[in-house]
C-alpha cells in the first residue's frame, strides 16, 4: 500500500452512495479502512510503468503491485487489469476468486 492509493481507497470507501450501499455506518467502513491500514506493508513506488491500463487510477494499483512484488491484484475489474498485471507475473483475481482459495488454503493465490 502506498499513501496515494490509501488515499483513493478511503475516498472511494466512504462515499454515501457506497455506505448506503453497504448497510453499515461511516464508522465501521473507516474502521475496516484503519484495519487494513494497519496491516498493509508500505510501498515505495521507485518506477511507474506507465501507461499500463485505459484508466490511470488503474495504473496507480499496478505501479504499487509491481513495486510491492504482489501476487496478486484483487479487484472486480478483471478485464481492464488483467493483460497489463500479467506482463509483470501479477495474478488478478475477483473477491469471490481470492476468498475460495484462501479457505482452500491455496496460500499461492491468497497471499
């Protein structure tokens, strides 16, 4: 994780429209946040491939994928991330894909 892309997580977090969506309070939505905060390990982004996607907020969760050596990229967007993330050994797998294998105990998609 990388201060920007924190920052962008929040802001997008805690949107009314995904709150409402969510059925919980603010509260619980930043308390997660913090939660996730607190364990990510901190990136430095020293290169930027760029441009890897249509989208550059798309570019910034790659550049800390790439820079943070991540497995994987998990998100719902797996067409506009998959080409670019797999040029650099990077996995991208939907929610749903990463919670199956972490309770299989595929610890080499759910790292």
């Amino acid at each position: 994780m990388d201060y920007k892309l924190a920052c962008e997580y929040r802001d997008v977090a805690l949107r009314p429209e995904h709150i409402a969506a969510s059925g919980r309070t603010s509260e619980d939505a930043k308390a997660i946040i913090e939660t996730l905060e607190a364990i990510a390990a901190p990136v430095l982004v020293r290169i930027k491939h760029r441009p890897l996607s249509r989208d550059g907020n798309e570019d910034m969760v790659l550049d800390v994928a790439i820079n943070g050596r991540a497995d994987a990229v998990v998100t719902n967007n797996i067409k506009d991330f998959r080409e670019a993330a797999e040029r650099f050994g990077i996995e991208v797998l939907t929610p749903r894909d990463y919670l199956v294998a972490f309770r299989k105990g595929e610890s080499h998609r759910a790292r």
